[in-house]
C-alpha cells in the first residue's frame, strides 16, 4: 500500500497518497473528511496530462504539508526541466497552494488539470463499504464548482473555487498557462464542505477546536506554540522520552475537538482519522491522563459529556437518564436512524468515570466552581449507576444492549465482540458485569462522597455513599475472586458464573482502590509475571487462556493506555518499582515508534522480536495512546495531591537517570517536580540505552 | 385535543423551574411552520428558570421545523439532533441552547428501558446474590428529566 499522508483539524482531515492525490476506492480510505461524511475522493493532478512523483514530504503543522512533485512516474529521475510545490492546509475544508518552478532555459506552455469527485460516504460507509441511497450532482457556476449529494431533505455540498481564472467542467479543474524560464506561476484552490440544512439554511453541528471560517494559518500556528509553551516542561538525560513527550503534546493538540455546544472550548476526541469525535470513555480516560499537564481538556469533557448527558430512556440509542454517551456522529446513517450515533449511549464505563473525573480534576486544579455547577450532573450520574446501571439488581453494573441490531455488544474498553470469555473460550451470557466497572462504580461513590461533603455540602449522601461503597468492595472482594488462581474473574455472566480469565482488567482495580490490601500482592504478581507481561508490557489477556492471541484486538495485544492506568493502580498499591518498570516497557516501545504510541501492539514476548509489532490499525495518533506517556510520567514522579499541595515521590526506572517536569499548573500556582534515578545513561552514539533491560551502556552508580 | 407540541411547551411553562438548563441564561424562539402560518414560541431561561411565552424580543437561538415534524419530536417519535443531521429541521445561532433544550423532549413511546432483569435472577436463585437493598439516594429520579414522562410510563411496564 502506497503511504498516506494525514493532515487534519479538528474533524475535518485529509487522507492522501506521497504526492497529495486522493484516488479513493473501498480498499483505500483515503479522502478529504469533515462531519464523518467523505467530501472529496477523487483529487488527482496530472501536468501536461502525466502525474507526478514526491521527491519530499514536508509536515510543516498536523494541519499542514508540502510535497515536493516532479512529473513522471518517479522510477528514473529524467533531467527534470519543472517541479511542483502543493502545500495544503486543512481549515474548515481546504487550502492548496500550487506553486510550479521552471528550471529550464526556455519558456513553457503548461496545462495542469485536476480531477475531482465526491462519494459524500458516511464514515461508516467507507468501513463497510455500503451502497448510497441518495443522488449525486455536479453544477459549474462561473468561477466555482459545486458537487451536492442529495437525500430527501440531507444535503451535502463540496465547493471548489481558485484564485486564478480556471476552466471548470463537472469532471474538474485546468489551467493554461506559460512559465518563463527561471520563472514560476502559482495559484491556490480552495475546497470547503458544506452543510445544507432546511430550505437551503446552513446547519452548523460542530467545529474543530477554535475553527470557523475566521480562524486564519497564522492563529493556528500561534495557538500551537501556545499549547506547547503552556503545558509544563519535560527535562531528562534519557532522551527518547523528551521526543515523546513533545510528540504527545503536539498530538494531543491535534486531537482537540469543539462539538457543537462547546462554543471554543476543546475536549480530546478519541482518534484519527476515523475517531474524531465526542466519545465518552476516551474524552474522560484522556483528560485524566492529562490532569498534571493540560487541565482545561478535562474541564470541556466534563462540561460537554454534562450537557449531553442522558435524559430519557431510548432503547435504539440505548439511553437513559444519567448515563454519560458513548460517541456521537454526524454522517448519513446517523442522519437517517441506520446507525444510533446522534448520540450513542452504548457505555456502561463512563457514566462512573465521570464522577471520577470530576473528583480528581478538582483534586488537581481546586476548580471547586465547576463541580458546585455540575452537581445535578454528577448526582444524577451517581443515580445512574445504581438506577439503571445495575441491571440485575444484585448491586453489580451489568450491561446487555437494547439496540440489537445496531448497538454495541460489550458496552467495557474492550469492546469487540470476543473480548470478554471464559477460560476455555466460550462467550458468557448477557448481561455481562465486567470486573472493572464495579472498580469503577466503588471509586466513583467514594470520589462522590468527598464531593458531597466538602463542596456540596450534602454529609448524609457522603455516608450513604461510602457505606454503599464498603459494601460494594466486601461483596465483589468474594463474588469476583477466583480462588484457584488468586485474581480477579474477568466478569459475572448472566447467571452470576464467574468469567474465570485472566486478563489485564485486574490492573484497572488497582487504579480504583477495590481491591482489598491482601490480595494486591497476587494481582502484581500476575500483572507482572510472564502471561501477562511481555516485556514492553501488560497484555490484554494472559498466555495460555484459550482466545489469546498475540495479535488478537483485546485478546494478547498491549495498549499503552490500559498500561498507563495499571502502572498508576500499581503506585497507589505501594508496587513503584513495578510501575516504573511498566512505564519503561511502554516507554521504549514509543521510541520505536517516534514517540507516538499506537492504539495498540502485539503482545509477543519482547526478547522474541526485540522490537515492538505494531497492530495493523488506521487510526493513528490515539487519544488515549497519546496521553499514556504523560500519565507515566506522573506515575514515575509520584505525584500526588494532597490538599493544597502537591506531593513528589519519584520511583524511576532503570536508564533514566534524572528526570525534571517544570511549571505543573494546579491548585497550588506552578511547581516543578525533581527525580534522581539510580542509574545514569551513557548514551553512545548508535547505541540506544533502553530502558527496562540491562544493557552494557548502562553504568550503575 | 391538545397537541404534544402543546402540552411540552405547557409543561415546560409549568416546571418554572428546570435543572437541565440552569447552565445557561437566552432565549430560544422555536419557529413551527404550518405551511400559511408560522408559530413563535419564546422559551427564556436565566439560569435554569423557564418561562414560555407566545410573543418576545430578539432570540439568541431560533430552532426552525414545520410543525408536523415537531409534533412528532414532541410525542418522542422523532429524535431532533437526528432531523437536524437530516436537514428536517435547523438551528441558528446559538447551539448550546438547542442542544439542551432536545434533552428535555420524551424518548421514543415504545422504549421499555433497560428494566431489571430479574427474571434471569429468579431463574438461577442460588447464582445471583441479592444486593443490599438500596435506597435512592436523593438524585433526579427519572421521571423528573423529561416533560413527557416516558420513563414513567415504562416504569409502569415494569
């Protein structure tokens, strides 16, 4: 497959090939996409009627790339008379600049044509690769040219205009012109998509973070150094991880995303390209992660996820009132009831995490205004869990989809449909209760408990929570324990069977304080021993349960970002060195992949491969891989509020021998946080010291 | 006979007083089209409290449907966010207003909710374990979010 390049804010983004073409077929999603709707699939320039080949590729901004063309297929470089500079930019549909040099001695005569097309796919479509229900058209008006997409009152529009005088058919756009010698002729296309509403009106459902069609490069590129200079500074004699962590910054503002009611206010979104919108558990998963270095993402989540928040019960979209949605989308089969995303509330993780969040953003930032305002959200949340999030009635959350043709089978993180099976392979019944929701729901009651107590002024609910709480813990502390192997059950079936596996799942309960003191130590063993951990880090499922497979999607592969929140489970149960040593596997890994950690990796035993497999996914910066290397850090420097203040405990792994986070925002102004390690790197040229194996670069002190 | 488009609006002038909203103070003009003619109704909030009048001043959110698509909204037939993707209806202005105010509209009428599935229990006594009895911990219940109490209906159901 010839290499994409992406380019993207906010939800709108571009997926091409090396030379800035889009040819989209059902094998290659490429395309210009906003709004979860496919805009443009065809952009193929031809000069003088021959394409043309990158010599480079230049990422100037996530939003922004150059590509450097000459004629010709590419193979032999002929003695090449003209090049070709495209630079484009994505912002509020796009912008290329096309720019063509003559490096020849004599004067040129050249057409340029580029053939455009639109499929207008909905998102969904392009993965399934769905037939269309509505008609196509094509309009030349006198110096734009319009596709539109009709189906009874949707309408969609893709409008391509130019600077400089060009000949417009329905097929595309050509320009003649002459260049002299030495000389050079620039133009610049604009691409915008649009949404048509009701007679005509134009519908706004949502923008890229800051976006609008004020929104100028010279803003973006501003507001990036800002981002960047804001969130505090990394310093470390281990280099790799000063890499990463601007990588992480940098993508993470990428990632940003203002749905609708957000006005300019920005929450992570979970992933691109096919992830770029509100999701429940990935937007509060994310800003947790992120607390220490960039607060305000966490502040929008739970503003926005509180204004969406469930109401009503509605079975298609599985709703009800106080659950916290799941994703929401704004493509065709959204539109038209064929897929439940307007929005989708399939999730029965994130209505208990966004009480945590609310809990530890103030913990973090002291914003004890936010969560005095968004206490009927919290409350009803609160309620959620036991209202309607406890299915069976036996004080477990469980879920079992209403929508049964469309909704989402397992409604945990892992979410595929094998995910969640016993120890020999075979599905459980419905409803499922996955251990770490009830992990989930302990924390969310004893977080809530404080926040009844000291800002909303309510002790009798903080008893009646915490007494909830204490007996939620006894009763899962026997229900969910499987004796014979000393951890966790994966989840309760239906019938109240245990889910017997052996999974990562426990590591989620150490981060939600549910597990009893005297059966931490046997889950860090597990979490730490060779069926679940494979050297870069903790596997999804164990070695030797029957559905493992290294490279099964929540079966034996390794997310960084259920690593994070085990690493930070380990810490609170007092096993540092464990969670260094999780961090440095997760860690080196990122270095393999330049300091953006994908969505997932295999799980093979590192000494087999020596090198991180990458799990064949298109979605690429994630979200919640791209905030793991902060919470890391966090969790390597041991910080911790504690009333007003914030408390540094660093535990460093081997390799890095010093390691500094400056100017943490947070309750108490900016404070920086300081960790000796116990080695120090001697890092020589060609030789990467990597951390968590011995290797002989290593001096110890 | 009252319309549901009627009785939402009445109940929504009834509750004076509404959570859902107390993030935000505008006024939304919803605009019915009845083909010859086309219903205002000003929704003003100011932090949560809700007054509905027939006549106002300039809005800061104009939600626009032809009144039979409304209608349906208001039975909880029709989800809005959807019809507005769908072009059947449109928002202007500001969205926030619009998007809060579709939370207080009823879900669908044949929702029966995710009622407990105590039969499953019954079914295998010896294997689910019954909870401590809980006591609702002085949250919005249910049938307090929505103005067409759907919930309550299902409650029934139950």
């Amino acid at each position: 497959m010839e290499s994409t390049v992406n380019i993207l804010d906010g939800n709108t983004f571009v997926v091409s090939d090396s030379s800035g073409d889009i040819e989209a077929s059902p094998a290659e999603p490429t395309g210009m996409f906003s709004y979860d709707t496919r805009f443009l699939s065809t952009w193929v320039m031809t000069i003088n009627g021959d394409r043309l080949s990158p010599l480079s590729i230049d990422d100037l901004h996530y939003f922004q790339t150059r590509f450097f063309l000459v004629p010709g297929p590419g193979t032999v470089y002929s003695d090449n008379k003209l090049s070709v500079v495209r630079k484009r930019t994505v912002c509020e549909g796009f912008h290329e600049v096309l720019t063509v040099f003559n490096h020849g001695d004599e004067a040129a005569e050249l057409t340029i044509h580029l053939e455009v097309g639109s499929d207008f796919a909905d998102l969904f479509e392009v993965k399934d690769s769905l037939e269309k229900k509505g008609k196509y058209s094509a309009t030349v008006e006198s110096d734009r040219l319009v596709l539109g997409y009709e189906r009874q009152t949707y309408n969609r529009q893709t409008i391509i205009s130019t600077s400089t005088k060009a000949k417009l058919d329905k097929q595309g756009i050509t320009f003649k012109f002459r260049v002299e010698p030495d000389g050079k002729w620039e133009t610049e296309i604009q691409v915008d998509a649009e949404i048509r509403g009701l007679a005509g009106r134009e519908v706004h459902v949502g923008h890229a973070w800051g976006s609008g069609r004020s929104r100028s490069m010279p803003e973006m590129v501003q507001d990036l150094e800002a981002w960047v200079g804001k969130a505090p500074r990394l310093e470390c004699d281990w280099d790799p991880l000063k890499r990463t962590y601007r990588r992480s910054l940098i993508d993470l503002a990428s990632l940003r995303f203002s749905p609708t009611i957000a006005r300019s206010r920005a929450l992570p979104s979970a992933g691109l390209p096919w992830f770029m919108t509100m999701f429940g558990r990935d937007s509060i998963l994310t800003s947790l992660q992120t607390l220490a270095f960039t607060p305000e993402l966490a502040a929008t989540t739970l503003t926005v996820l509180g204004e969406w928040q469930g109401s009503r019960l509605d079975d298609f979209r599985d709703e009800e009132p106080g659950k916290i949605p799941h994703e929401l989308r704004y493509g065709e089969m959204t539109a038209f009831e064929e897929r439940p995303h307007s929005p989708y509330f399939g999730t029965a993780d994130a209505t208990p995490l966004f009480v945590i969040l609310m809990d530890e953003y103030e913990r973090w930032t002291g914003d004890a205004k936010l969560v005095k305002r968004m206490e009927y959200e919290a409350r009803a949340a609160l309620n959620w869990i036991d209202e309607y999030g406890d299915l069976m009635g036996n004080g477990y959350i469980s879920y079992q989809r209403r929508n049964e043709d469309t909704g989402l089978e397992n409604q945990c993180w892992k979410d595929s449909w094998d995910a969640i099976s016993f120890r020999d392979g075979t599905l459980p019944k419905f409803p499922r209760a996955t251990c770490e929701l009830q992990g989930y729901a302990y924390d969310a009651k004893i977080r809530g408990a404080r926040l009844a107590r000291e800002i909303w002024n309510d002790p009798a609910l903080a008893s009646r929570l915490e007494n909830e709480a204490a007996d939620l813990k006894r009763r899962f502390n026997e229900d969910f324990w499987v004796e014979n192997g000393e951890y966790f059950a994966l989840a309760l079936d239906g019938d109240g069977r245990k889910v017997d596996t052996l999974s990562s799942n426990i590591g989620h309960l150490l981060w939600s304080g549910i597990v009893e003191p005297d059966k931490a130590n046997a889950l860090a063993r597990h979490l730490m021993g060779p069926r679940l951990f494979c050297g870069w880090g903790i596997r999804t499922l164990a070695e030797g349960e029957v559905r493992y497979n290294p490279i099964g999607y929540h079966v034996g592969t390794v997310w960084p970002f259920d690593n994070s929140f085990i690493a930070w489970g380990l810490r609170r149960y007092g096993f540092k060195d464990e969670a260094a040593r999780v961090a440095a596997g997760i860690l080196d890994a990122a270095e393999f992949f330049n300091g953006r950690l994908p969505e997932a990796f295999a799980g093979y035993r590192r000494e087999e491969t020596m090198y991180p497999v990458q799990y064949p996914t298109a979605c690429s910066p994630q979200a919640w891989s791209t905030g793991a290397p902060m919470l890391l850090v966090q969790v390597m420097l041991g910080l911790e509020p504690v009333g007003d203040h914030l408390v540094v405990e660093p535990v460093l792994p081997e390799g890095i021998g010093h390691m500094e986070l400056l100017d943490i925002p947070g309750r108490w102004g900016h404070l920086d946080a300081f960790a000796r390690g116990r080695v120090s790197v001697n890092a020589q040229a060609g030789l990467r010291p990597q951390l968590g194996v011995t290797l002989p670069q290593i001096s110890r002190h | 006979m009252t319309s549901a488009t009627e009785a939402f609006f009445d109940g929504l002038a009834n509750r004076r007083h509404e959570p859902l909203l107390e993030k935000v103070s505008g006024c939304l003009r919803v605009d019915l089209d009845h083909g010859k003619r086309v219903d205002h109704w000003f929704i003003t909030i100011k932090e949560g409290d809700v007054s509905v009048a027939r006549e106002g001043g300039e809005p800061s959110t104009i939600f626009y449907a032809p009144a039979a698509v409304f209608e349906k909204m208001a039975t909880g037939e029709m989800n809005a966010m959807a019809a507005m993707l769908r072009g059947e209806a449109a928002t202007t202005g500001d969205l926030e207003l619009a998007v809060l105010l579709q939370r207080l509209l009823p879900g669908p009428p044949t929702s029966t909710g995710p009622c407990r599935l105590a039969h499953s229990a019954a079914a295998n006594p010896d294997l689910v374990r019954r909870g401590a009895p809980r006591i609702s911990a002085g949250y919005p219940i249910s049938t307090e979010l929505t103005v067409d109490s759907t919930a309550a209906r299902a409650a029934e159901r139950r």
